[in-house]
C-alpha cells in the first residue's frame, strides 16, 4: 500500500471523530503574493471562518522537517489540525491559508483525499518578481544569508547535496528556489479560482469580491483594502547576523542584553520598540533585480508561464510581458 492511499485511509477514518469541522476552502499560492493581506481582508466577514493562526501547513508534510516556532504550533494529526477551527460557528465557511500548499508535492492530492468538495484560491505572481521578492524575504527571515540574488540562485545545485546551507535556517528546501515556481492540477476547474496578484495588488477590492462570489457568500459586505508584509532589503548582512546571533543566542552576552531590555523596558513597550527600530535600522527600501539576470530568468521560466496560460484559458505570456523577450 502506498504512503499517499495509507494516508487517505487513515484521514478519512478520522473524519468521523466529533472534534470539529474541516475546511471547505484553501488559500494557496505564491509567496509574497498578497495571501496575507487576503487572508486579514477575508477574516471579518460574517460568514467566513478563518484561524487566528495563519498558516497550519498540515497537508504539506515536507513542511514538518523543521518547522518554525509559532504561537499556534504546527498540527501534524487530524485531532489537532481540527482543533484549529473549533471556533466556527454553525453555517460558516471554514478556510485556512497555507500558500506553501502550491509549492509542495503531496498537499494537494492529501487536501483531495480528506476534502474532495475543496474548493482552492490560488494566488499567481509573475516568476521572476516573485523569486526575487522571495529571496529578499528569506533573507529578512534568515532562511537565506546569501543576498546576492544571482549567487543564491547558482547555488541550488550545490544546496540540493547539503552543501552551504545557512546555520540558522531552519528549511533547506525553501532554497531551491526554481522548484517554487510549479503548479499542481488535483481538482477540477470548477473547484479552483485563480487570481493574479497583479489584478489583486491593483484592486483589492475587485478581486477579493471575486472570491466571495465563488464562495457563494455575501459579496457586498464592506472591504477594507490591505497591505502585508512588504518586501525589504537588509542594509548590512553583518550587523543582520549579529542581530540574529543575539535574538536566538543562549550565551552571557546574549542574556546580558535580554536582560537589561526586559529590566528597562516594559515587556508591549519593549516588543513594538524592538520592532520598529529592528525594521528602521536593519532593512530599506528594495533595490530591483538585475535587468540582465531578470531576462535571463525570464526566458528560463517562459514555457512555464506558456503552460499555465493553456491551463487557464488565459493569456499570462502576453500579461506578464513574456512575448516580449528579446
């Protein structure tokens, strides 16, 4: 019996048990593609059951290697993933956004199995401005401490062997970054909605309307229009690391500093301070990508965005400006 039908068996089983519903919809996508800013958009409305907690990653077992630290913790049975959604009230639409679903090779068809009537909002960016803006954030993030976009690229080859993975980075994976730029086919068309993050960068508003419409709920309950995460550029690599080292240090210099603040500063105080003067000092304004590496990519990924223009029934090569490759 394979990995994936023992799954399907064991999840459907599970299903019965009286511990809460399981979601009826999915945000998923491309990183830095507005699926945060989405997400806070979709959590008031009335008939829509979102998780404090963003981001579950419970269909995405690759996602479970070496998972984060987060408040809400990472579910890794269907007891615990449907204790997540125990605040739904009766007739709401209950979802979840994991964008890292798009990128992985098992959530989807593990989605099919446990909620076969699923219904999927995937979040689409032009390849080559969302690797770039992903790599800037796993820089932020210190998943990567490459910050050079072309160097981190060359070095998936190298990385795919273990070789120079950053110390910190807590998902090797994450950093094969040509393998982000994939899409998956497990439901039918009429289960999926596609939106373009362009449109939905433009027009919040249209777009997340949109998305009502497709969920069957009330499309005329008021929007208010966001913006999450924005990408940054970290200033110095160094003055990063040292940041870093001492934030996740245990040493006496690193406890010494902890110490002080917490003596000084009282713990909201302290929290939003550090914050504000993390992001003032340590990250700017982005700087483009290289015109030359952008066109080389561009040309690299093109029968990728060919594909899913077929796939849509759209026309991305010409949206995305991929017809116009010298």
């Amino acid at each position: 019996m394979s990995s994936e039908h023992a799954f399907a068996q064991r999840e459907r089983a599970a299903r019965s048990t009286p511990l809460g519903a399981l979601p009826d919809f999915f945000i998923v996508g491309h990183p830095k593609s507005g699926t945060t800013a989405l997400y806070q958009m979709l959590r008031p409305h009335p008939q829509i059951y979102l998780p404090e907690s963003k981001e579950p990653w419970f269909f995405a077992t690759e996602l479970h290697e070496r998972t984060p630290p987060r408040p809400g913790g990472t579910p890794t049975t269907l007891d615990e993933y449907r204790g997540w959604f125990r605040g739904a009230a009766p007739g709401q639409h209950i979802g979840e956004a994991s964008p890292f679903y798009l990128w992985s090779r098992t959530a989807a068809a593990r989605i099919a199995a446990v909620v076969p009537a699923a219904r999927i909002i995937a979040i689409l960016r032009e390849p080559v401005s969302f690797l770039h803006s992903l790599h800037l954030q796993f820089v932020e993030s210190y998943v990567e401490v490459e910050p050079d976009f072309r160097k981190a690229l060359s070095l998936e080859a190298q990385r795919r062997e273990g070789r120079h993975i950053p110390r910190y980075t807590y998902w090797p994976k994450a950093l094969l970054y040509s393998e982000h730029v994939r899409y998956h086919a497990a439901f039918s068309h009429e289960q999926v909605l596609v939106l373009i993050y362009e449109e939905f960068r433009d027009d919040n508003e249209a777009t997340v309307r949109r998305l009502l419409r497709f969920l069957e709920v009330d499309e005329e309950h008021p929007i208010s229009a966001r913006e999450a995460n924005p990408t940054v550029r970290v200033r110095s690599g160094r003055v990063h690391e040292a940041v870093h080292a001492l934030s996740v240090g245990r040493g006496p210099v690193s406890l010494a500093v902890k110490g002080t603040l917490k003596a000084v500063t009282p713990r909201g105080l302290r929290r939003s301070a550090l914050r504000r003067a993390k992001r003032s000092l340590l990250f700017g304004a982005p700087r483009p990508a290289d015109a030359g590496l952008v066109l080389e990519l561009r040309r690299r990924f093109k029968g990728e965005v060919e594909a899913l223009s077929e796939y849509l029934g759209r026309d991305l090569v010409t949206f995305w400006g991929y017809d116009r490759l010298d």
